[in-house]
C-alpha cells in the first residue's frame, strides 16, 4: 500500500514536471517557434531551426510541435489568453487572425523597414498579397505555404470511359460524370458530413474559382456574388441529383480502391496516393471546373498557413530575422522536398533554385502553376460559424435536395447578418 | 448515533465544503454572471444584458436540437423498458447458467461508448455496413441508417439501447426477485392468466424500478453527446444534433463562453421540468 | 420442458446479438483493409499490422497510463473523502451537519450542463488545462458516494464504535481500522462506480485537454478516428477501439460479479 502511494506520488510529480533544456539555456537571446504537428513539417523545423542555430550561436531558437489532437487555432487562443505564446510559429492560419489581432497578441510585420523588399523579392502577387492585409492596414502575418485545392482524377479510369482531357467546364464536367457512370463506378466524391471545414473542398474553392478570385466578405461587410453562389450550389445539387456523387460516407478510401473517379483535394495528397497506390494506377490533377460562360485564370481556395510574431516577444528584431530565414529560397527549397508543399513565392517555376525539384516532380507543377492565383478566407472573427452555416445550406440543399439553390443562398445571407450582427 | 457534540465532525466535512465550494458554488455563482456577458476567453468579458436570452429564444437549431433529444428519448426508453422486461422476465425463470447471461448482457455496459459508436458505425454503414450486408444478402434493400435525416436518430436510439439494456435488465431481474411468489401463488388459485398476472401483479410492483429506468435513461439521454460527434458529426440535416453537441460546438468552436453559458443553463431548467413532470406521471404508491 | 427450450434459445439469440459485434470487431481489426466488411471472423491474411499502426502513430500507451493514473487517483480519493464525509454525517454530532446533508443532495440535483462551461473557465484560471489536476480535481468528490457510504455506515454497530473509542482511538482511526474493514461491499460498489465511469469519461477530457501528452485512452481514441489522422484506414480506427476496450473487458472478466453488483446495489438505493 505504501509503495503505491509512493510511485503514485512519483509519477504525479514527473507528469507535472516540464523538460530540461540545458544548452537552450545557456545562450543570451532566445526564442521559441511553433510548427504545426504534422512529420514532415517537424522535420523540416528540426532542420531549419539546426542551421540557424549554428549560423547564429547569440540568437538560440528553440522549435516545439504544436500540441497534435485538436485545432492549432484553439491553442493559439489558449496560448494568448494564458499568456504562454512562443515567439516565432508557422501554422497560423489566416482564418484566425482576426481573433488574435483582437486580443493584442501579434506583431505588425510591415513595421520592419525590410517587410517590403522581402515580399517583393518573393514576387507574390499584388492581389493574394492583399488577401492577407489586415482591417487595419498592417500585416499581421507573413505569406509562406499553400496547398490549392485542385480537381484529383483516376487516368485510366477517364481512357476506358473516353474522356480525352480533364473537364474545365461545368458542362464538361457532367459529360465526364455520364461516360463514368457507364462504367459502374461513381464519378466524383465528398464528404457530405455537415463539418464546416468540408467546405473548403468543395463548396469554397468552386465560388473562388467561378467569381475570378472572389472571397465573401470586403472588410466587414458581407459581399457574396449571389448569381455565382446560386451557380455553385446547382452545380452540387446536380451532381447527387444526377447520383455522380454518392450519399455516403466511404470507410475505405474510395479512390484508390477505384469507386470514385474524381475527388477534389491539394497536393498533401501525392504523398498519400504514392504510399498507398495499387501496381498500375494513374492520377493526374486539373483546375477546378468553372461555369461554361467563365473567362479568364481559375482561381481556387489555397489553404494558405501563414508565419506571425507575438507580441509577447522580447527579440522582435531577432524573430524578424528568424523569419526572414524560413522563407529564404534555401528553405523553401526545403518546403518542397521535405514536405511537398508550396511557398507562397511567384517565381516557382522561373527560379532556377527549384527547377530540380520540379524536374523530378511533374505532379507538383500543375500545383506551382495554380499557386499564384489561390485565396484564403477572409479576416473575420466569426468566419467558423459562417462556414457552419454554409455546410449546413450545402447539406439542405445540394446534397439531399431539400431546398433550392436560391432559397439555400437567401437563407445563407441572412443567417450570415444575423452572425455577424451577433459579434458586434 | 454519539449524542456528543464533535467538533471533529466539522474538520471531517471541511474537504467537501472546500469542494463544494470551488466546483459547486462558484460555477454555479459564475454561470448567472457568464449568461449576461459575451465573452471567448481571451478579450475581456462584455456586458450584453439579456441579449444571449434574445438570441436564444430565436435560435432554431437549439431548439432543433432539443427536440432531437426528445425524439431520442421518446425511442429509447420505452424501447429499453420492453426489451429489459422481457429478458428480466426470461432471467427470472429457473434456468441454468443465469450468471452467464447476465454477464454477456451487461458487458456493452461498462464499456467505452467510444468504443461502442465505432464499432456502430460500421454496423450502420450505407455502403458496407454488417446490417446492410446482411439484409442484401436475404434480398432485401439497403437501409440508410445514418445518412437519411428521419431514419438517423432512432437509429442511434436503437444502439444506446443495445449499449444500456444491460443495466436495466439487472434491475428489473433485482426487482422480479423481490416479488414474493404467494402473491402469484394466491393469484393461480383465483384462476388469474399470464396476462392478468404480469399487468395486475408484476408491473405495479416494479414501480420503483420502472420509475429509476425512466429517470436515469432520462438523465442520460440528455447527455447524449460522444454518439453522434462521432457517427455524424450532428447531421443530416442537423436530425442528429443533440443539445450537448450544439453547446460544445458553440462553447469550444465558435469561442461563444456566455451564449454556451447561456444555453447550458436554460438547458438544465428544461431538464429539471421534465424529470419533475415524468416522477409525477409515473409514480404509483406501492401497496 | 419445452418452454423450457425456447426461453433458452431466445437467450441465446439474445447473447449472440450482444457478443457478436464485439468479435467482429476484433477479428475485422486483424483483417486486410479490403476484408473488413465481411461478416464472418476468419479470413487466410490475419494479421496484427493494424496495431503496430496504432502504436506507431498515436501514443496509446501513455494515454493508457494517464487513465490508469487518473482513474485510480479519483477512486481513491471518492473513497477516501467519501467515506470520511459520510462517516461524519452518520455517526458525529455537529451543527450545519443537516445543511452539509443538504448540500450534498442539492448537488446531485443539478444537472451537469450548466456546470460545465463555468468549470471549465475555473480550471483555465487555476492554470489547470493540460494537466493531471484539471482531470482529478473536479472529480474528487462524489455525493453520491458520501451517500452509499452514509447508509451503509447507519448499520454498524454504535457499540463496536463506543468501545473502540474506550480503547482511545480517534475518529479517522476509527474509521479506517474499524468501518472500513466491515464495509467491504460499499467500498466495493463505490471504487467500481467510480473507477468505471471516470475511465469511460470522455467530454470532460476533450475540454480540459488539448495536448496528446495528457489525454486520455478514450479521448485519444475519439480524436484518432474523428480527426481523420488514422486517414481512412478501417482497419487502424478498429484496432484502436479494440485496445481502448480491452482494459475494461479485461478488468470485467475478472471481477464481473462486482460490478454488476455494485452498480445494481446503487438502482435499488432509490
């Protein structure tokens, strides 16, 4: 009984304990730096934060995973409302500015008389980088990652149905779906569960593409293109309608076990499909469909994951410059091979830097070319909740047919005012 | 019982008052002050007077999902009633290996409901699901069990059935053994059927338990929260939502403390009204 | 003699609707991804590279270990509180002791709902998110607990309590060497209640804890097969439900009889 009592006492106080970090210590300057939880990116971390470190023995960083399990968001809220912020993290995503902007928790980076230079020397275009400018006219966080959405589809599925390339218009895309259907096999795939962030691959990046780079809100105001809106809606509610889309939700993923055809993901998926493929199978990427009257670039949502200093730093000019190593072209390089993601750069294809990278990796480059014309959402507080609202209007409407596109967008832009109304 | 006064008894009690204190009390006491407020935890709190009783008394989807709980409840427990008499009823009888079944019965019981939602989902899978797999097999149609907005909720009515009947079961078995047998005896010898005796003599002696089945899958029925975030996330078409899911949601999504705070309480009164309501309806003296 | 017979196919049936989810869970877990639907257990490619998965990719057993921790850190403290607190209001005279009574049964009135998020906002200002004390302290008292013991402690003997007191024991002296050795079935309905509801808790953990280092076995399991990290993978999601079920199922078969005893002795407390 009394040695229980002992080894409990034990391992109460060594689960409580934090770790030893010992050279950490011993430098002057030191700063801690978030990445988000996922192998690769720690990798790359691991491997930055080493050569700073040994490039800057007075400036130590320190690199931590964000906690793995529920959204970085919520624990970046926690971190600023605790108190326990690092200085330097890399998962922040644009969608959440708006609350940590609120709080007082980061740094305004335009400050840093370099801030423009650097983004020029990126080559990143004017209209995606104002997406991340803030209300207030500073930038809150520094462009670095996106992962566009894109239209994944099987190839030898699409040769033994006859489609000769991947459809670009909406049209195209249901002639597709017919000559698929032919086959038995369900032509496209989402997830129709009623979670807000489904909607970035389906609902979000079609409006972006067919409203030409389009988001919903300017500043405060909701501004959602309702004719494009309403298009969107159709679009989904005909592909259930028309059973090109089955109401299930798959166990077993239904692409490479061939009982989808099409599905619309980003480029973390190559990994994926390249560990798991059967012998023989084929994929290919394309641009999202767009409406048959649409001229000009498609566009698509980015998912773009940003960097940001927090306020309670003591080195803002030595987190500055942290910074500016992530996303020198050195690293970026590293984006890519470590973790085959995108930097935020206009110049990938063009420098000569990355051309290796791209040489060996020809699925990466329909995502480079969609790279410069990607959006992320906007800087609203309550831009989880609209979401919410979204995929439920998506569920009525498009997937169980139960209202129509119309009444689905009049619904979405009243329950939208009354959200908004609520956060004032 | 010592009739000397002790003090000791004050110190004795002290840890509960501290507790009860600090996670009674002050949630209780901070609850009356979060619902007039609007707040996320991280900017200071903002006094909204009654604007989160104004927002709730137009919020559809909270009372949607009220009503879910309700539709629920209506399914479950007279459901488990049924099942757990009738297999009370077969336990009571002299049968050999009584223990046994009673154990298998129970087991879904003490374990995770985690784990019984997964195992569930597989069981109800449109697609390759065991029960679906089954009826293609006897020719019949698939069913969508979680995919279809009027079949979703009962359908893990049915399951928290299968998971708590167990339970039950011990119950009812306790109280049909506490049912002397001259009462049937005496019965037999008036000529009285299966029939009268089960409704005459049997169900108005279980009262009590009846009443505890009913208050306690009642209680639990509320709660209801693991099983649908995980098998549907609150659809389709929000048929799933339960109020427990929708206050998470808006407490640890959305970052609405005040409004959850809000729902929580109004929440609570619900319950405590509708339990008062069933111990009225249902309560019969015992003779 | 025939009824006799269909009683026990009907509770046959019975026991094979409620045994054999639990087998196919288990087998389908060992089977190749594209096996898992089938009805039946055996298959030729039985294999256990789910589990290795589940071990490879989430740390299962630390998670194990902090319910293990926390669990008993909460039965022990139910019973040890519980049962101080109850011997109090049943044999100790003392003014407000009617009040405490009081209290106690107010508590188990009030549902949990409106409770929660106020805690919670209690625990994030004690610094207590992502720690082993945001798990037990909320949890380490228990009226319904005080009250099982209470009843249980009404029916001892005042004379073995008087003469221990001649023989100049204290009060918690008294309780400990004497009370408690003779109310081995309370402390037995209680520890079992507790232990099993605290291990199966999972809301509570998904709020207070948001780093995998401190979560426990089934909230690591829900975030596994919610959060999409297990991909799509059947067989992984199935592997974990079966570890996290194995401890409990385990733990029954040995001590079955007490728990259904101890959790049918509370039904009949009403």
């Amino acid at each position: 009984m009394k040695s229980f009592l002992f080894l409990f006492i034990l391992f109460f106080v060594f689960g409580c304990s934090n770790d030893q970090k010992n050279a950490f210590n011993q430098a002057n300057k030191k700063l801690t730096y978030w990445c988000a939880p996922n192998p690769e990116e720690i990798e790359l971390a691991k491997i930055l934060v080493d050569k700073w470190n040994r490039l800057h023995p007075e400036i130590q960083v320190e690199v931590q995973a964000l906690p793995a399990g529920q959204s970085s968001e919520e624990v970046l809220l926690a971190a600023i409302a605790g108190g326990t912020t690092p200085d330097v993290c890399s998962n922040i995503w644009p969608g959440a500015i708006a609350e940590y902007i609120k709080a007082g928790g980061l740094v305004a980076l335009d400050e840093f008389e370099d801030f423009d230079s650097l983004i020029s020397a990126r080559k990143i275009p004017v209209d995606l980088l104002e997406s991340f400018r803030s209300k207030d006219g500073h930038f809150y966080q520094l462009p670095w990652k996106t992962n566009p959405v894109m239209l994944l589809y099987n190839v030898k599925i699409f040769e033994k149905a006859g489609i000769e390339r991947a459809p670009r218009t909406y049209s195209e895309f249901f002639e597709a779906c017919e000559k698929i259907k032919e086959l038995g096999i369900f032509p496209g795939y989402t997830d129709i569960r009623p979670i807000w962030w489904q909607r970035f691959f389906d609902f979000y990046p079609f409006y972006i593409a067919s409203s030409g780079g389009r988001t919903f809100f300017k500043g405060d105001d909701l501004d959602i293109d309702y004719e494009i809106a309403v298009k969107v809606f159709d679009f989904f509610r005909t592909c259930f309608k028309m059973k090109y889309f089955p109401i299930t939700n798959f166990q077993v993923d239904p692409f490479l076990s061939e009982k989808i055809a099409m599905r619309f993901t980003g480029p973390w998926t190559i990994t994926y499909l390249e560990g798991n493929k059967p012998s023989g199978f084929e994929y290919d990427f394309a641009p999202i469909p767009v409406p048959d009257d649409y001229q000009g670039k498609v566009y698509t949502y980015g998912d773009p994951k940003n960097i940001a200093i927090f306020s309670t730093t003591r080195y803002k000019r030595e987190a500055w410059e942290f910074v500016k190593f992530l996303v020198s072209e050195y690293s970026d390089s590293l984006l890519l091979e470590i973790c085959n993601q995108l930097p935020i750069r206009g110049d990938l294809l063009e420098n000569k830097k990355f051309a290796d990278y791209f040489n060996r990796n020809l699925k990466m480059k329909i995502f480079a070319e969609q790279a410069p014309f990607t959006r992320g959402v906007d800087e609203v507080v309550e831009m989880k909740e609209v979401f919410d609202a979204i995929s439920r209007e998506f569920e009525a409407c498009a997937v169980y047919g139960a209202k129509s596109p119309d009444e689905a967008v009049k619904n979405l832009i009243k329950r939208t005012k009354v959200i908004i109304e609520w956060s004032k | 019982m010592s009739r000397v006064e002790s003090k000791a008894g004050y110190f004795m009690v002290m840890p509960y008052f501290v507790y009860f204190a600090a996670f009674v009390a002050y949630p209780l006491f901070f609850s009356f002050i979060l619902i007039f407020h609007r707040w996320n935890i991280v900017t200071p709190m903002e006094f909204i007077g009654l604007k989160n009783f104004v927002r709730l008394f137009r919020d559809e989807l909270f009372f949607k999902a009220i009503i879910n709980t309700l539709i629920f409840l209506s399914i479950h427990i007279p459901l488990q009633i049924v099942i757990a008499l009738f297999f009370a009823n077969l336990l009571n009888k002299q049968i050999k290996f009584r223990a046994f079944f009673r154990a298998l019965y129970f087991l879904p019981v003490v374990v995770s409901g985690v784990v019984i939602t997964i195992l569930w989902q597989q069981i109800y899978a449109y697609e390759t699901g065991l029960i679906n797999q089954m009826l293609l097999g006897l020719g019949f149609k698939k069913i969508p069990w979680l995919v279809s907005p009027e079949i979703a909720m009962p359908s893990i009515a049915v399951m928290a059935t299968w998971k708590n009947v167990g339970f039950y079961i011990v119950l009812f078995l306790a109280g049909l053994q506490s049912i002397p047998n001259e009462l049937y005896e005496v019965a037999e010898i008036d000529g009285a059927s299966n029939f009268q005796k089960f409704f005459r003599i049997t169900l108005p002696l279980l009262n009590p338990t009846v009443v505890l089945v009913v208050v306690l899958s009642t209680i639990g029925g509320f709660s209801l929260f693991i099983e649908p975030y995980i098998l549907t996330g609150g659809g389709p078409l929000d048929s799933t939502l339960s109020a427990m899911l929708y206050i998470y949601n808006q407490a640890f999504y959305f970052n609405h403390m005040g409004y959850a705070a809000t729902l929580g309480f109004f929440f609570a009164m619900v319950i405590l009204i509708i339990v008062i309501i069933q111990r009225k309806f249902i309560e019969r003296e015992v003779y | 003699m025939r009824r006799n017979a269909l009683t026990y196919i009907t509770l046959v049936i019975g026991a094979i609707f409620f045994a054999y989810p639990f087998l196919w869970m288990f087998f389908a877990s060992l089977k190749p991804e594209t096996q898992i639907s089938e009805l039946w257990f055996m298959s030729e490619n039985l294999s256990f590279k789910n589990y290795s998965t589940v071990f490879a990719k989430i740390p299962i057993v630390r998670a194990f270990f902090n319910s293990l921790f926390v669990s008993t850190a909460i039965t022990f403290s139910v019973i040890i509180f519980g049962s101080i607190v109850g011997y109090a209001l049943s044999r100790l005279n003392f003014k407000g002791r009617d009040l405490i009574l009081f209290l106690i049964l107010f508590t188990m009135m009030i549902p949990f709902q409106i409770t929660l998020i106020p805690t919670y906002v209690l625990i994030v200002k004690l610094g207590f998110v992502d720690s082993y004390a945001g798990l037990i302290f909320p949890a380490m008292m228990n009226s319904l607990a005080i009250l099982i013991f209470r009843q249980f402690f009404l029916t001892i003997p005042q004379s073995l309590i008087e003469s221990a007191r001649i023989d100049g024991c204290n009060n918690l002296q008294i309780l400990f060497k004497i009370i408690i050795p003779l109310s081995k079935p309370a402390v037995a309905t209680v520890g079992i209640l507790t232990f099993t509801s605290s291990w199966n808790e999972v809301l509570w953990p998904l709020i207070v804890v948001r780093s995998e280092k401190f979560m426990t076995m089934p909230q690591l399991v829900t975030i596994f097969v919610v959060g999409g990290q297990a991909g799509s993978q059947l067989g992984v999601q199935l592997a974990s439900a079966t570890l996290l079920a194995l401890p409990i199922i385990v733990a029954y078969v040995f001590f079955q009889r007490y728990f259904i005893e101890s959790l049918a002795r509370t039904g009949l407390k009403e």
